[in-house]
C-alpha cells in the first residue's frame, strides 16, 4: 500500500531533569509543572549527544530491529529544528555518523509536526521508487533553544531522537493516508530566530537570540482544534470510523492537550500512547520515540490501525494513518 515500517528505534540523552531541578533554576515547582502540563521529566543532552548523534543511535537501532544494513539505505530524513549546524544538513551528519555509503540526505523543518511531513515524504518517494529502504529519524536537542531564564517555555520541552526504517509493500500494510496542513499567518504564536543576520539591511531589531518563544494559552487552544480537524477529515476522507483505530499515537506536548484532543473526538484513553510525563516536548522526535516505545511493549500488533498526529510552529500540523 504504501511506507511499511519494518523497524524503530530511540535515543534518549542520560540526564534526566526533574520538575524540583527546575524549581532551582527558575521560579517554578513541581506542583505547577505537573498540573498544567503533565510532565514530571525531560532529559537534556551532553557532550556526545548532539542532534545527530541522538539521530544516528535511534537509526541503528531502528535497522537492527528491521534486520536492515547500512549499505542498503537510499535515502535519509531528518525532522529537525536544533541541528547544531544551518549547513550541512543533520541529516548528512547523521549519514557520515552511520556510513550510508548509499543514501542521500536531506533534512525537513515543520518544527514539532516534522515527523509526520518527513513520514509523508518518505511514503510518497518510496511508492515511486519501490524497492528502496529509507530511514525516517526524529532528532532534537531543544535544551539548546531553550532560554533557561523564561519558566513559560524551559518546563515544557527536552531532548531525544525516534527513527524508522521503511520500504514499499505490495500489500495492505503500511502509510494509508496523511492529512497535513499549515498556517504561517500564525508564526508569531510560536517561534525561535536564527543567530543575526550579517547583512545590516537584514538585521531584526528585536531578535532576542535563536531560542523558543511563545503564547502558550494560544497554542493550546489551535493545537486542540487544529488536531481535531486534521484527524476527522482525515478519517472521512479515508472512511474509516474512530473505533477501528486500534492505537493514537499523538505528539507528546502536553496532557491537558492531549486529554482535551482525546475527549472531544471520543477516543478511549487506553487506546491512546502517553510519555510525555517522562521526555516532556521533544519536537519532532517527539512521535518517533512514542512510536518505538509502543512498539517495544508490544501495544499493536501486525495488521492494527494506528493514527499519529501532530501540532507545531509555523503552524504546522497533521495526522496519518497507517495499517502496521
Ligand atoms: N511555574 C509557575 N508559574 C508559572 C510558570 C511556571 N513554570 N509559567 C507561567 N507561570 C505563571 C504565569 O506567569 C502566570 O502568572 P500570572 O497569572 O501571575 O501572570 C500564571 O502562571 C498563568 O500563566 P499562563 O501562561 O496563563 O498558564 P497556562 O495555564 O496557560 O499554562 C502553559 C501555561 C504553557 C503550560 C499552557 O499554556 C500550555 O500548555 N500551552 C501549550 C504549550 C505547548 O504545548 N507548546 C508546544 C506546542 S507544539
């Protein structure tokens, strides 16, 4: 049908920081953290867990679980928003860190919904080029776009990688349909700068530096709705009613989010994969990794209906529907 995931994998950074770590770098507490987000821990990146780094080590695992070799990847993508470079890719980083001799590499920005629009991507590449095995790969170090000093926004994200190894089937497995929108009229809710820009004509007076910012109670409110719209379209479209889905796999930015997304479109909360308390907004790492942990507790089986779905700056959101 179309990309069938043969293997998944995760990386997450060693340290873990608590809600009461937090509490001492910002003013802020537990209790807080907890009640508006869901979020007990993230985990922050070292030295040796660069973007690329957290991406290549989700990718083997991904190929050891898909029994796939280096040699046999065509094509690499990376969703990424805090490569630690503009130029070259993290997803050429990530190729060099791997030797995929045979692979070219790009990477794909649509903030936290870039794993859905690299998904999509890689499905509609392999459905041309069948025969070809590509690595899908979520990788982000936010802690490295965070201001430390705004307690709005350094509660809510963390670091981590999710990757996929995929191919085209001749059969009923795989990618059915996405449904991906934008909206960039809605930037200035949800944004991070470049560094400066070289040219004085180019320069943005107000450009506090190249990290998160945000009106969250916005977000909040177009994420839900947002969501909510893309998935019942999408399911409309492809005829397919809300209790055929076997598991939700949603983006991982915030439990009230995702309580109120999962209460209006109706689903059960069993049939919905939460670890937000543990990694906090991972971005676009943030379904991959889900996805890997879901897989490794055998939460679906060859043949479920999963729907994954996603919400971030730009505004770029979507969902997806695939028969594993
Ligand atoms: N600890 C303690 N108090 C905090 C705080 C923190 N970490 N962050 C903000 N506050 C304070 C605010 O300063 C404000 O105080 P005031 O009333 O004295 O001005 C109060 O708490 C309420 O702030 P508000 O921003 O209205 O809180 P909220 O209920 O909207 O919750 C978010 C804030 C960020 C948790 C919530 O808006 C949210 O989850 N938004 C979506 C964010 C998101 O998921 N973004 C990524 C999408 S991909």
């Amino acid at each position: 049908m179309g990309a069938v995931i043969l293997g998944t994998g995760s990386c997450l950074p060693e340290k873990i920081l608590s809600n009461h770590d937090l509490g001492k770098i910002v003013d802020t507490n537990d209790e807080w953290i907890l009640s508006r987000t869901g979020i007990s821990t993230r985990r922050i990146s070292g030295q040796g867990e660069a973007t690329y780094q957290l991406g290549a080590a989700a990718a083997r695992k991904a190929m050891e679980m898909a029994e796939v070799t280096v040699e046999e990847i065509d094509l690499i993508i990376v969703a990424t928003m805090s490569a630690h470079m503009l130029m070259p890719s993290c997803a050429c980083f990530i190729q060099k860190e791997l030797g995929a001799v045979n692979a070219f590499a790009y990477d794909v920005n649509a903030a936290c919904s870039g794993f859905l629009f690299a998904l999509d991507n890689g499905d509609k590449f392999l459905r041309v080029e069948k025969g070809k095995k590509i690595l899908i790969i979520g990788t982000e170090t936010l802690s490295s776009r965070t201001n430390w000093e705004d307690r709005n926004t350094c509660i809510l994200f963390g670091d981590g990688a999710g990757a996929v190894v995929a191919e085209y089937q001749d059969n009923e497995r795989g990618v059915i349909a996405s449904n991906l929108l934008s909206d960039g009229t809605l930037w200035n809710l949800l944004y991070m700068h470049t560094a400066p820009s070289c040219n004085p004509d180019l320069q943005l007076a107000d450009n506090p530096g190249s990290h998160i910012l945000m009106e969250g109670r916005e977000v909040f409110k177009y994420a839900v709705k947002a969501m909510e719209g893309a998935i019942r379209d999408l399911l409309s479209r492809e005829n397919v009613d809300m209790d055929s889905i076997d598991l939700m796999i949603p983006h991982q930015a915030n439990i009230r989010i995702l309580r109120k997304l999962v209460s209006r479109l109706g689903v059960k909360e069993e049939k919905v994969f939460i670890n937000v308390q543990k990694y906090g907004n991972t971005s676009a790492a943030s379904v991959p990794i889900a996805l890997d942990e879901a897989n490794r507790e055998g939460r679906f089986k060859r043949g479920d209906l999963l729907l994954v779905c996603s919400f971030g700056g730009g505004f770029t959101w979507g969902a997806s529907l695939l028969r594993w």
